[in-house]
C-alpha cells in the first residue's frame, strides 16, 4: 500500500495502460501535446506514443469532436480532453446531437465509444467563462454517460472503464485534485458506472456530495463529530447513471439529507439528487433537505469573492448543525486555510 500518485498520475497511467492494450485508443485536444500535457496527464503517453496517438488540435472545439465521432464510429478510442469544460459549450451540438443520440437512432447496430476529459471549477482567479463546471448540462440528455471522480483511485479506474465502453462518457475533473495524492494498484482495474461509494459511515446526516466538495464533505464530518453529530459521505462517482440506490438507503438509515454540488443550484446535481429523494424516500425524511451548490451568478475572478462564491468545508458544517437542529458554535472556524493552488504555470 505504499505506491502513492497524484489524481494527475492516475489518469496518465490509465492512459498509457489503454493505449499499450489498444492501438485504437488516441488522445485528441487542444494542449495534449503541450509541454505542460494538460496537468501532466497527456505527457507520458506522448512520450511513449508519440505525436500521432497524442493530437494536437486546433480551437475548434465543435469541427474536432465531429472528427473524434467519426473516428469512433470508424473503430478507434478517442479520448477528447477540454482543458477547460468551459470549452465544451462549443462542442455540445456534436456531443449531444451525435455522440449521445447514435445508438438510439441506429437501433444499436452502430455506437460512438468517444472519452470527453473535461476541467472543472476553481482556478486562480479565472474568472466567468473558465472556471464553471457544467456537469448539470451534460448530464441532462440521455445517452451520456457522466463521472465526476474524486481520488486517484477513481479517475483511474473511471478512465480504464470508460475506454472499455461503448457509451459516450464524459469524465469531469477538478483541477484542485490534480496533486491529490493516494495509493492506486499499479495495475490494470475498473471502477463500475453506476455505483456509489460510501467513505464515511454515519448514522445521523447524509451528505452527498461531488469531486473535490467529497474532501470538504469528510473534512466537516470530522469537525461536527466532536459535537455529537454523525455523518455518512456518499460519493456518487457517476452521476449518470446515479446510485439512487446507495443515496437513498442511506437517507433512510439517517433521515437527512445534505447535497453538496461544485456548480449551480437552479436545475444542478445537488437539486436532482435532492429531487429523487424527496420522491422516493420522503417518509423517512425528519428535517427539509439542504443543497449547497454555488450562488446564481457567475464565477468571479477576485479572489476575495471567490473565498464567498465557492462552498467549502464550513458550508457543509453550517448545514450539518442547521439539518439537526443543534447551534452553531461561535468561532467554529478560527483558522483560515492559505491557498496553495498556482495552476499548471
């Protein structure tokens, strides 16, 4: 157990084992060739594969997903990385009209088996238009497949399952937890769409939680179990398909429930999430279901409203004392975490 990677690390080496097993599989994006490799995810594989498997491609999101579609649809594996998911919004007629709807509208006898890596949420004061994450959007048309991974382990073992699939999967990373370290087998595994995982059994909230506010979601369970209140983490990993199995014998177990999502609340993870629940386990419910997901206005650049906009560990501790009626401490949150992220510059 002492083999520890980054998030960054786990992904490249998913990358490397698929394209050492399947010569099909190619990783296509604007900057997969760069000396930066998008985090360092795309730099092995360049090295070992070299220019023709590792693509360079211009900004044109949209004409270059269409030829990743048609790469697919001719036997290939494309891995198709947005270095910001911002850039997605640009590709969505291709992804949602072709990739998602293929299958359907051929009766399953021809399907589009492409990887989207997308980049999600808080940068280095990036601003409006390069630091939102838009897994709502995509999450919203059928045929698509959608990970959020939060450790190593998974984004390797979602990345390994994706390429064996023959659904579109958009795979969405924070850029926070690229230096997130943990032990991964070196080995080849999978990690199943569809199927939750519990890091922290509890017995008196339910919080579920998303990529990197999983971290946050355990940080606050550690605070609020000095004052007698016991939560159990629920990472959805995929949120389509989405556990609701896993999430709502949890909530019946604990009777509350917590959402915590790294995008918008309107329409967002957090709010369907919610919705299901309310739909299917509403009897055992004892208190309103809390959401916590960003405000309804787009991502600043300041880092003083960053430090408001974006919710964290302490969001989640509010919600935890609120959701069981105990008061809140004062000074709860004395000492102010320094912000050590510089991005890939």
């Amino acid at each position: 157990m002492s083999r520890q990677i980054t998030y960054a690390q786990a992904i490249s080496e998913a990358t490397v084992l698929a394209m050492k097993k399947d010569p099909n599989v190619l990783v296509m994006g604007l900057g997969v060739d760069d000396v930066k490799g998008i985090f360092g995810t795309t730099l092995e594989a360049r090295k070992k594969f070299g220019l023709n498997r590792v693509i360079g491609t211009p900004a044109s999101e949209n004409a270059m997903t269409g030829v990743a579609i048609g790469a697919a649809l001719n036997g290939k594996r494309p891995i198709f990385v947005h270095a910001r998911n911002d850039f997605m919004f640009l590709a969505l007629d291709q992804i949602i009209n072709n990739a998602a709807k293929w299958k359907y509208v051929y009766g399953n006898d021809s399907v589009v088996p492409i990887v989207v890596r997308g980049i999600i949420g808080k940068g280095w004061g990036q601003g409006p238009t390069h630091s939102q994450s838009i897994q709502s959007v995509m999450t919203h048309f059928p045929g698509i497949y959608v990970a959020m991974p939060s450790t190593p382990y998974i984004a390797k073992g979602i990345l390994m399952k994706s390429l064996e699939s023959k659904v579109p999967v958009i795979i969405f990373e924070h850029r926070r937890l690229y230096d997130f370290k943990q032990y991964v087998p070196e080995k080849r595994y999978t990690v199943d769409f569809g199927k939750a995982k519990i890091f922290k059994r509890g017995k008196d909230v339910t919080v579920v939680a998303t990529s990197i506010l999983v971290h946050q979601a355990l940080k606050a369970a550690k605070i609020v179990s000095d004052f007698g209140i016991s939560v159990e983490v629920v990472d959805p990993v995929t949120i389509s398909p989405l556990d609701e199995k896993t999430i709502i014998a949890s909530v019946k177990k604990t009777g509350r429930l917590i959402c915590a999502d790294t995008s918008w609340l309107r329409c967002g993870v957090a709010s369907e999430i919610s919705a299901v629940v309310a739909e299917k386990a509403f009897s055992f419910l004892k208190a309103p279901i809390k959401r916590i997901a960003l405000p309804e206005c787009p991502c600043p650049v300041s880092r003083q409203l960053e430090e408001f906009f974006y919710k964290d560990y302490q969001d989640i501790v509010c919600a935890c004392f609120e959701i069981v009626g105990k008061k809140r401490p004062n000074n709860l949150f004395k000492e102010k975490e320094e912000d050590l992220f510089l991005g890939p510059y």
